[in-house]
C-alpha cells in the first residue's frame, strides 16, 4: 500500500508568486492510535491517518498546529491531538474546533469535569473553557516531561520520564508516588494502560504492575514475562483476555500467551499497540501493522501503511544518480523511486552512516558522480554501490560536519572548527591560527572571483585560497546585523549572508547593506543554517518558524503553512527540473 501521501494545493496568487503544488510528510512514521467508532485515528510525523476497513481514508492536516504528531486521544465527543506545535481538538466530523498552545502532548484525559492534557516538555495543563492552566507537580525538569495520563478511582496517574508515576487528585496536588524504589522497574516510564483492578506501566526496563492503591507486584506474570525480552524498552502494553502485547523500542512487537513472548512482525521501534479483538494496531516507526492472534505461531502482521519518508524533520535535499535523496535529522537518508520515498537504511544498517544529517552535496558525472553527505559525525561519501566515511587524515575531523558547496571541480566543506577542500583527489583543511581561530562554521560558498566566504558564530569570514589568508566581517567592523552567520550564497559580485535573527547582509566587493527584518520587504530576520539558495536573479530564504521568503530586496514573496507549506520552519531548498523542491521540520513540499 503506498504510504506516500501527496495533497494537491491550490492557491489564488500573484502572477509572479510560486505556489505549493504537493506536500509530501511523514506519515508512515506513526506515534499513537485511537480508535472513535468505527475508524482508527494513527498520529504520525506527517498528519492525522484516518483508516476505515484498513484502509487510509483520508491524512489530516488542515487547521492542526503542525503536521508532527505525538499523540491523538478520544474525550467524550472530541478527538485531542498533540502535534510538536500545539494541540487541536477535533469534532465528530473531524473539524478543528480548538486549538492551544500546549506542546508535545502525549494524553488528553476528562477528569474531575476537565480535560488534562500530559506534555512532554510542558508539564501537566488544565483545560478550564478556553483557559490552559499549568499545574505544577514538582521543580526537577523530570515534572515537566510527562508521557501519559490515567484515570484511576479518583485520582489522576501521571507518567513521567525521570520520577516514576505521580498520583494526583482533582485540585492537582500530588498525593502520592509510585518510583522504582517502590518496585518499577524504572523511574523513565512511557504509557500506563488500565485493565480490571491494576495499572501496567510500561518503562525503558520493563512493566511495572501497580494496584489502585500503589502497590506494586514485583511477582505478576506481566512483570516476568518482560524480563524475558532481548530489549526491554517497553513503550507500551495491551491486554485482550490471556493475551498480552509489548511494544518495544528496538525489536518491534511481542504477542504472549502464557509465559514465552514472540515477536510478531519485522519492525523494530514499536511506539503504541490497540487491541482490536484477538487483533491489534501497532503504530511503529514504518508505518502501521494489523497483527492477528489467529495463527499459531502467532507472527501474522499485514501492513496498512508502510514505507516513506523516515521522517517529516527534513534538513537536506540533493539530487543524484537520477533521482531526489533527502536528509533527516535523526532518521537517516530516504529516496525516490518509482514515485515514492523509501528510507535508504542499508545506508545505516550496514555501512553505519549516522543519521543525523546536516547537509548534502552532488559532485561529478556519470561514473564519477559522488552524494557526499554531512553528519553530525563526520563526512560520508556514496558512488551508488557504497557507503564510506572520508578517513583521509588529511580531511575533514570525524566531528560535527555541518554544510557544503560545489564549485567546478572543488568541494568545500565546512566543520564545527575547519574549513576543507576537496579537489582532485586530494584533501586539504585550514582551521585558522591561535591568533585568528576559526570556529562554529555553519556554511560555506564560493563568489565570481573565487573567494570562499563562511559563515560562523562569531561572524562571516572571506578566505582566500591563494594567499590562505582569513578575513573576518563582524558587526564592530560594521559589515553585519549580528555576528552569526547562517547561510551564504553568491550574489552579484560578493555574497548574501543569512544571520540567526538580524536579516541579511549583502556584500557588493566594496561594502556591505544590512536589510532588517521588515526593510526592502523582508518579512523575517530568521534564516536557517545553509538555508539560502540562488536560482537566477531571485534567492529563497528558509527562515526559522516563518515560513520560505522567495525573490530579491525590494520584491520578495512569503510563503507559509497558510500557503500550503507542511512546516514554517523551512531548512532548505532545491530548485530542481522546472519547479523547486522545499524541505520542512514538518516535511517536503514542492512549488511551481
């Protein structure tokens, strides 16, 4: 079934304005499931899955806060999903009906005549009308980061990630604990699922069992089945009369009955499991499985969704040996074939590039074209047979590579502290000298006269390759808005630099013009790291949380979610066969 989900977007526009033609998110990368009625709702990295008969019905977007969920909960009439930007509240006919600034909730539960929302970097919220409350549980940061909410009796049961499970009653005090010393098998737990007169708690160790009163049974069977997992990472537990289900984080999903668990299905990280019957929902993160009891072995697992980007956070995009590869921050590499995205994990599995990606660049042609790619732990390379990490001592450190640019024959490179040169085989790095360090680079670009500029924290530095000499502009020598320099790209005869929230500074080989946020119609002073690219006479500019500004000063465009963009955090873009592709923290789009 294909998990690549591509909405067609029209919008009403100037003449010269691009427009967003498909979105493309994460969707086979799912979180939760719920079941309201006769449907099941699946909160993924790129929207709200509706599935009926197992089949996608339709991928929510509209109206939600943003495209990467974390969870979907029914209470009462209403569906509450927690997307990383905030929290929607749904109606029967899956209309938004709310919203609130509530981030990264993981339950929404009715208790005491309020709704209750549990976040994991938040803390705990009351509901009261339009009114979000936050209620205090504790000073640690371990307080604020909460995974689940659970009716029990009169009290509400709190997960966390760091003290165990709080016990709290209808004003919000907490009136009890239930830690590791207590029995848990850790303090770090991730979902708690009620069943008869008991609590199953599942933590990074195992299941805790916990009666109504807090006492914990250190002997139930559930508790010494999970011992018996090769990865105790239990993210979640369900329970449909002898049989249990463990979703773990790193093996997939077990099915029990009695005292030996299988596994049922190839997927490793498992994050939720809905009993349906003898049947149950995993949401894992490929996609989502129905897995049935029916067999004997017990290993019956059909996909409903599968496949995809492994990830709607997009931080790099390139095109090479014929087809469109992008970068994640976290989930490795993906590309596209036969219309569709498929996460390239022999990449990771089998040739250990690290997955979190910060750049990508194509160099050469034909039996000679390379996919370089820039990780947080060095520098990879892949001639579409291979993976290999540069080891060339004379090359780029195995460190934090952040960003890279193609000129003619030479690759530059950029490091947290170095600057390097591919070309003709050969390597070669400067790093600046004690009197004039070179440090924090985040992006790096060559002008018509063949000057290299980058971008750094402490400013943007002009280098040049004859004489090896460094040349810093900062704001003291008056040339910058602010000293930290995002992203760099050619521009008439100097460059255009991108700052962290000053606007942009643009170098005319005489001087430079600062353009602010708000002057020469720049709607935001938020440019991303290697986040600006050229193509002709106009720029695009991917900005922190506003969105893709498109043109030149004086006549630049803005585009947003409202636009049709799956994210407003836009990390970088590729103008590519007669449209441009844009990548997202929320996912990719591409314009026309």
């Amino acid at each position: 079934m294909r998990a690549l989900f591509t909405l067609a977007l029209l919008f009403a526009a100037p003449a010269h304005a691009q427009e967003v033609q498909e979105v493309i998110t994460a969707s086979a990368d799912a979180r939760d499931v719920a079941r309201y009625g006769d449907r099941f709702f699946v909160a993924t990295e790129g929207g709200l899955l509706v599935l009926r008969d197992d089949r996608v019905e339709q991928v929510l977007t509209a109206g939600l806060p943003g495209a990467r969920l974390r969870s979907v909960s029914v209470v009462g009439d209403q569906l509450w999903v927690g997307a990383v930007e905030g929290t929607a509240v749904l109606d029967a006919e899956l209309n938004v009906v709310a919203t609130h600034d509530a981030r990264r909730v993981r339950r929404a539960v009715d208790f005491g005549g309020h709704v209750w929302l549990a976040s994991h970097g938040g803390g705990l919220f009351r509901v009261d009308g339009d009114q979000l409350t936050e209620v205090s549980l504790g000073r640690a940061h371990a307080y604020v980061r909460l995974t689940d909410l659970a009716v029990v009796g009169d009290e509400l049961w709190v997960a966390s990630h760091g003290v165990g499970v709080l016990r709290v009653n209808a004003d919000g005090r907490v009136v009890g604990r239930v830690r590791q010393r207590h029995g848990l098998p850790s303090d770090y737990t991730w979902r708690l699922e009620t069943h008869g007169d008991s609590v199953f708690v599942a933590t990074i160790a195992g299941v805790g069992v916990v009666a109504s009163d807090g006492t914990v049974d250190a002997s139930h069977p559930v508790t010494a089945l999970a011992r018996r997992l090769p990865v105790r990472d239990v993210r979640d537990v369900a329970l449909h009369g002898e049989t249990v289900w463990l979703a773990t984080f790193g093996r997939g999903l077990y099915r029990a009955e009695g005292d030996r668990p299988r596994r049922v299905g190839r997927f490793d990280h498992a994050h939720a499991a809905l009993v349906d019957g003898d049947e149950a929902l995993v949401a894992h993160a490929g996609g989502v499985h129905r897995v049935s009891g029916r067999s004997a072995s017990g290993r019956s697992a059909t996909a409903i969704t599968s496949g995809g980007l492994p990830s709607g956070d997009v931080t790099a995009l390139a095109r090479a040996f014929g087809t469109l590869w992008v970068g994640t921050f976290g989930d490795g590499l993906a590309r596209m074939r036969g219309g569709q995205f498929e996460a390239a994990t022999s990449a990771h599995e089998r040739w250990t590039v690290d997955r979190r990606i910060n750049d990508l660049a194509v160099t050469g042609r034909g039996a000679h074209e390379r996919l370089w790619i820039a990780t947080d732990r060095g520098l990879y390379w892949h001639d579409g047979r291979v993976f290999s990490r540069v080891e060339d001592p004379d090359g780029p450190s195995w460190i934090h590579t952040t960003a890279m640019h193609v000129d003619g024959g030479a690759l530059w490179v950029t490091t947290s502290r170095e600057l390097c040169r591919y070309r003709a085989s050969r390597w070669r790095c400067w790093t600046g000298d004690p009197t004039f360090p070179v440090a924090q680079l985040h992006a790096v670009t060559t002008d018509r006269r063949g000057r290299v500029w980058v971008g750094s924290l402490h400013g943007l530095y002009r280098f040049d390759p004859d004489t090896e000499r460094f040349t810093r502009h900062t704001v003291s020598s008056g040339d910058l808005p602010v000293d930290w320099v995002t992203a760099v790209v050619p521009w008439g005869d100097g460059v255009m630099a991108g700052t962290y929230h000053g606007g942009l500074a643009i170098g005319d080989g005489e001087g430079f013009h600062i353009i602010r946020e708000g002057q020469a119609g720049l709607p935001s002073g938020w440019v991303n790291p290697h986040a600006i690219r050229r193509r002709g006479d106009r720029v695009y500019i991917g900005t922190l949380e506003r969105g893709l500004v498109i043109g030149r000063p004086g006549a630049f465009t803005h585009l947003t979610r409202a636009d049709g963009l799956p994210s407003d955090d836009v990390t970088d873009v590729l103008p590519d066969r007669g449209g441009v592709w844009v990548a997202t923290r929320g996912g990719l789009a591409r314009l026309r």
